[in-house]
C-alpha cells in the first residue's frame, strides 16, 4: 500500500489547520512522489533504462540501413527522435502514478486533509516535471557517448531543451487526465501503449518520413512528434528533413507547430483533467 506521510504542520492538537496555501500543499504533494521515485528506483525503468536501450538498438542495430537526410549522420539524426518519443511517453508515468494513488485509496486520504483543491494534480505534474528530466540528462550524455554532438550553440541548445521540457509539461495534462479517467494502473498502461506507441512510430522518429507510403507520409508530417522531433534536430545543428516547396505547413515551420501543439494541449487537457479528477473522486 502507498505510505502516506502527513506533514506536521497540518495537525495539531486542537484539529487540522486550514491549507497553508495551493503552491506550499502542491509542494508537499511533489516532494512526496519524488520521494517515491527514491525509494521505488525500479519504478524509473520508463525514464531511464528504456531511453538508453532505445538510443544504443537504434544506433547500433539499424544505424547502419537507414539513410539520413543529406548524408548526415544517423546517431544525430536518431537523438531527435528518441527525445520526441521519449517526452511523449512522459504522460505514461504520471497516468500510472496517479492511477496508482487512486487505487491505494492514497487520493481518499488527501481529501480528509486540510489541502487546497488541485494541489493533489499539481503535485502529481511536479513531480513529474522533475521526472522527465531525468531522460533527458541521461539521454544526452548515452549519445555524446555514442558520437552525437550539438553544433548550432549554447543559445540554440537550451531552446531545443526548453522545448523538450515545455512539452513534456504538456504530455503531463495527458497523462492526468487519463489518470483520472482510468480507474486502474492495468487499464492506464493497456490503454498508453495502445495509443502511445502507434503515434510515436508514424513520424519521423527513427526514419525520415519520404521513405513511407503517401498516406502514412502525410500522418507523420502533421504528427507533432514528427516536428518536436526535427525541433530539436534544427536547435541542435543535427541532420534533418529540409522543408520543399511542397511540404505542409508543419514541416516548414516545426518549432511553431511545437509550440501551438503544446498550448492547445494544456489549454485542452489542463481543465478536462481537472474536471474528470473532481468527478472521480466525489463518487
């Protein structure tokens, strides 16, 4: 069962006090799953086995079949794809971690406190804000390691990671709102793999999306991993899909694609979340 710990500073001897505020009750909320995510190191295998393995098959295995845009090379072309994939995947871990809480009746106890409303989701998207940047550092020293390098600066760099992290907030809402929507870890993780993965596979994450059928071509092209995926290819100086005169407008412009995609999904995902987590719980 998910120990619970109450802070001390919402009892006392006369009763519970009221909420020391919504920032101060999400913290506690965040602090208490990165807690978890110490103590539960398997429970990271998503964030840091996963990516690595991903980055070295690729790199190695199919390294040497696949043609890059411009003769560039693979390993460099592979890493922006792999950051897309593996930013997606972040709403995965919050949705198990939220689904996870509702099913140890852990979201049950937090009601009996004295906590501002909201703080329990706020708290579930900190900690897992700090999650995906765990990938992050982690994927970025597998690849220098396996010869991929950043040429386009330091300025151009951390907007590629500002990017990265920006949008891994917004798979967080996903993630939250499917976790308040599935009442189960099991269903959670049944239902992410069947979406997740097929979305990640049709863009440009391991190929470039000239070498696949019209139709698919055409998915892959408005598909936001694609242009989150050649985002961070263009920020990072590595090889990528040249935009032709006849590609969409989402190939052309990919980091304001990006962009848009991850302000509509919090504009989207933020309030349905909310509104399925409070339906959820008052049953």
């Amino acid at each position: 069962m998910t120990a619970l710990t109450i802070p001390e500073q919402t009892v006392t001897s006369g009763g519970p006090q009221a909420s020391r505020g919504m920032l101060h009750d999400m913290w506690v909320i965040a602090r208490r799953g990165l807690v978890h995510m110490k103590r539960q190191p398997e429970a990271l295998s998503d964030a840091t086995i996963q990516p690595i393995m991903f980055v070295l098959l690729f790199a190695y295995v199919f390294g040497g079949a696949i043609d890059v845009p411009g003769e560039g090379n693979y390993r460099e072309f592979l890493m922006g794809g792999i950051f897309a994939q593996t930013i997606v995947f972040t709403a995965f871990g919050v949705a198990m971690s939220l689904a996870h809480d509702r099913k140890n009746q852990a979201v049950d106890r937090f009601r009996a406190l004295p906590i501002a409303r909201g703080a329990v989701l706020g708290g579930h998207a900190i900690a897992n804000l700090f999650k995906a940047l765990l990938p992050i550092v982690l994927m970025s020293l597998c690849g220098l390691a396996i010869g991929w390098r950043i040429h386009d600066g330091l300025v151009h760099a951390a907007l590629g990671y500002l990017l990265l992290i920006g949008f891994a907030f917004a798979m967080i809402w996903v993630g939250v709102l499917l976790g308040s929507v599935v009442a189960t870890p099991e269903g959670v993780q049944g239902i992410a793999f069947a979406i997740m993965f097929p979305i990640t596979f049709m863009a440009s994450t391991f190929v470039p999306t000239e070498s696949m059928p019209p139709f698919l071509r055409t998915v892959a092209d408005w598909n936001p991993v694609t242009t989150l995926a050649n985002s961070a290819r263009e920020l990072f100086g590595n090889p990528t899909t040249a935009a032709g005169p006849n590609d969409p407008w989402s190939i052309a412009h990919p980091i304001t694609y990006s962009i848009i995609w991850i302000v509509a999904i919090i504009a989207v995902c933020a309030p349905l979340a909310v509104r399925a987590y409070q339906r959820s719980v008052a049953k």
